[in-house]
C-alpha cells in the first residue's frame, strides 16, 4: 500500500507503515526527526499540496496532521482578530478531505473543525493504545473504519497539557504517540 502521512515532521507514523512493508512517506514542511527503517529518507520536504496536484504521485491512504495552532480549542483564546488565518486553516482542512486518495484520515484536537466542517467520526484517546495519558485527539475519516482500542492503561495523566514553556513545546505536544501510530497502521494497513 502506498501510504502519505501528510504534516508529519516526527516520523513517528511513516515509520510504523513502513515497518509493515508498507511504501510510505512522509511530507512536512520542516525536515524529518528520523529516518525510515529501511534507510531510505522516505521524507517530502515542503507543502503537501505539491504532492498531491503532481500525477506522478498517487497514494492509496493518506494520514494528514494538519497545524492545529488556529484550529484547537486549547488556542481560542488567540483566535480573535487572526480570521484570515483561521479561515486559510480550514481551507487547508477541505484541501486535504478532497484530495484525490481513497481513504484519508484527518487528525486534529477538538476544536472548530467539528462546526466549521463536520463532527469527527471518533474521537480517542492515547491511554486507550498503551500510553497513560490523556489527550482528546478527533479523527475525520474517509474509507477508513474506526480505529479499535488495542491496549487500555489506568493511570492517566495529562502530560501534554503539562508540557512546560520551552522552545519545543509545540512540537512535543504534536508528536503522535508510538501506540496510536501503530493502531493506524496494523489496522488501516490491511485493508484491501
């Protein structure tokens, strides 16, 4: 299956497809934190709307993780007076719903996708895949079924929300956990 995983600058995801045999790449505008298993880059760097208007590229799956920072709840409080970029958020979004794959899933936090656009279809949690930890995280999905819990832990904290003030704190918030990851692709993987 050749897969995208489009707004993914960790690698995190690209890798557990790949791991599988899947033909997976990565696309984001910032470079890769790791290389594919396989040695190969296996990472796009620049603007997912490249790959996707380009024919020579067609993919079967793609997981898109699109900038939450005008789209989360958790920014509300920010989104006053920056509509225009709001609205540019969206509009990416659409871009990505209406790309020409087949079966798409969109990741995002709970936030204004779900009025501007459309509820999504679930909505997990990462102590549901392994990790103690809460973090509502929404998916829309296209030609994909519902991701099944694979390992539920007690113990839940909010590591995310706690994340102190650094430099790096938007990207440790984003990262997808490990377990998630591989959810995705042990069970959209083997669709045919």
């Amino acid at each position: 299956m050749r897969v995208l995983v489009a707004c993914e600058f960790s690698g995190i995801v690209r890798s557990a497809f790949v791991g599988r045999g899947h033909d997976a790449m990565s696309c984001d505008l910032l470079p890769c934190e790791r290389e594919r298993p396989d040695g190969w880059d296996g990472h796009y760097q620049g603007d997912v709307r490249e790959l996707l208007s380009d024919p020579s590229y067609a993919f079967d799956l793609m997981i898109a993780f699109p900038p939450c920072t005008r789209l989360a709840s958790s920014g509300a409080r920010w989104f006053k007076g920056r509509e225009q970029e709001q609205d540019a958020a969206i509009a990416f979004v659409r871009l990505l719903l209406a790309a020409p794959v087949a079966r798409i899933a969109i990741e995002n936090p709970i936030g204004v996708l779900s009025t501007r656009i459309r509820k999504p279809d679930q909505i997990i949690q990462p102590w549901q895949f392994g990790h103690g930890e809460v973090k509502a995280t929404c998916l829309w999905l296209k030609n994909l079924p519902l991701l099944v819990p694979t390992q539920l832990v007690e113990g839940r904290t909010a590591r995310v929300h706690r994340e102190p003030p650094s430099p790096e704190r938007w990207k440790n918030r984003s990262r997808t956990l490990q377990g998630i990851a591989d959810a995705m692709a042990d069970q959209w993987g083997n669709l045919t």
